[in-house]
C-alpha cells in the first residue's frame, strides 16, 4: 500500500543524529520525553513465576541429572516412588527484541500532529524498553546484532541504536527498513513492532508468520499521523510519496476520503487478521494522542504474555 501524504508539512530531520552522539554527555530530549512517559505508569518490579534463587516457592519438579541432593524436597519425594526438586521464583530477564521502522515514511508529520511518526515510535520504543528494565527484563534493538540486555546500559544501546541510524551507508539504509528485519529470534523470545505497517500487506503478512513459525510471540502497534487516518484535506490538494516519486494533484480531495478509508481499513484488516491468527497483538496510535495510553497497553500485552508463558503447569 502507497501511504497519502499532503505536500503541506513534511518537515526534515530534527537532529537526531547529533542527540545521539551527545547521549553520552547529555540524554537527548526523546529520550527524557521516553523516560518521563515511562514513569508516569511504571508498574514496578514483580515477580516473573520464574524458577532461581530466591525464597518464594513456585512448584516440584522430577529430579534430573545435575541437581544436587540439597536442592531435593525429601519430604515431598517421601511420598513418592521419585525424587522431586523444589523450584523457587525468581526475578529474572525476559528476552524482548525491539524494532522501530526507521524508513522514510516515518519522518511525516502533518500540520495535525506535534511531532513526526518516527519521534513518537522512537518515544514508545524508549519508555518501553525503561519500563521492561525496570520490572528486570532484558531487551535489545532488533537488527543491529545486540543480545537482549538488562539495565541502565541496555537503555543507553537502544537509545542509540534508535537515534543514531541517520546514516547514508549501506548497513544504516538497511536497518531504517521499512519492514522488520528477516533475523532469527530465539524460540519462546517476544518481538515488538512499531511502525507505520504501511508497506504492502503481503510483505508485512510474510515476516510476522516468519517470527511466528518460530515461535515468537509478537505485538505490533501501527503509529500513523492523523492526516493519515482522516484524510481530512479539502478543495485542490497536492499528494507526494516519500518513498516512491510519486505526485497526485486533485481539485476536490474530501472526494476521495470514502474510497482512501475503505482501502486503509482493508489494508489494516488484512494484517490484523494474520496477527490474531499467530498470536500477535495489534493496535494503533495518532500522533495527535498522548502516548500513554498507546505504552500502557503495550506493556499490558507484554507482560500478560510473559506471565502466561511461566506461570506454573498444573500436575507433577
């Protein structure tokens, strides 16, 4: 799918790149906004229902070749014809890989929002990774050749993986993609998606079934400006593509707002449905809404399917 931009408001890079290469003297002001977002709904550290060191217990399990003696409930094994180890909670790290579309597309932004689609995509990835880090998840920029990561430290190379890509080399041009980068995932890890979904559905469809076929669980919020949601351009308008060299002037653009919104919500259906079918989640956010309730609900979704995943099996 081609994304309608209006000529009126396609404003050019805000400095990101040099942010970046401050982030060591000084954190940028997306990432302050990242960090501010963040802590308006931080949740807090919570126990993960993982097994380590720790005092809560979370279930018996069979012995296997390793465990030592001490570690075996003799109690409980007394009652059994088999030994059985007692497993305790931990607070341990979660594997989550992030991916922001960094394509050109994201640098739109209409005279109907306050910032580009790329900042606030950047905004989202950043609180969320501080709120992860926070509850002692690991997370990692999807695409650069990081492992998944705890702490302050891990912030800082998301920071920079994000905002520091405004590179003409090759490699940069390869991670500013307009979609998720075909690269294995560990089996049972998470991906986060956050990007216009803007691209032809077909080519978005393949690789979420990619992640999906091996067996990651996924969540996408689609981040568009609300001049793309609405289409709310009047009288004689001229569209360009930022993408393609493409130019559309029209006499009449309310004309074509039915037939643009059909063709967006067939386009969005397509890939929600595939989602749901794989057990990805998918919601959208405007630029012109407050990225709170946007976060909040993806840290939800996060955090739900964690907890699912490690919750305790029924039975010994």
């Amino acid at each position: 799918m081609v994304s309608t931009r209006s000529h009126s408001a396609l404003p050019g890079a805000i400095g990101l790149r040099e942010q970046a290469e401050a982030l060591a003297e000084a954190m940028p002001p997306l990432v302050t906004e990242a960090e501010h977002v963040a802590s308006t709904i931080a949740q807090g550290v919570h126990g993960r229902r993982r097994t380590g060191m720790g005092e809560t217990f979370w279930q018996y399990r069979r012995y296997r070749e390793g465990d030592t003696a001490s570690s075996v409930d003799w109690r409980h094994s007394a009652r059994s014809s088999h030994l059985f180890v007692r497993e305790t909670e931990r607070e341990a790290a979660e594997s989550i890989w992030i991916w922001r579309d960094g394509s050109a597309s994201m640098d739109y932004a209409s005279d109907f929002a306050p910032c580009s689609k790329k900042d606030r995509a950047t905004v989202l990835a950043l609180a969320l990774s501080s709120l992860l880090i926070q509850g002692g998840e690991s997370v990692a920029p999807l695409g650069h050749g990081f492992t998944p990561a705890p702490g302050r430290s891990a912030l800082r190379r998301m920071a920079h993986a994000l905002i520091d890509n405004e590179g003409a080399d090759e490699d940069s041009a390869a991670k500013s993609g307009s979609l998720p980068p075909a690269e294995r995932i560990p089996r049972y890890a998470q991906v986060v998606l956050i990007s216009d979904f803007l691209s032809p559905a077909d080519e978005i469809v393949a690789q979420i079934k990619a992640y999906a076929s091996d067996g990651v669980r996924g969540h996408m919020i689609q981040v568009l400006d609300p001049a793309e949601e609405d289409l709310p351009f009047s009288g004689r308008t001229e569209f360009e593509g930022i993408e393609e060299e493409l130019r559309l002037t029209v006499g009449r653009a309310q004309n074509l707002r039915e037939a643009y919104h059909q063709r967006l919500e067939i386009h969005r259906n397509r890939i929600i449905e595939t989602a749901r079918r794989v057990n990805f989640t998918f919601a959208t956010h405007r630029t012109d809404r407050g990225p709170q309730t946007a976060l909040l609900a993806l840290y939800g979704a996060l955090s739900g399917a964690i907890a699912a995943r490690k919750a305790p099996r029924a039975g010994v």
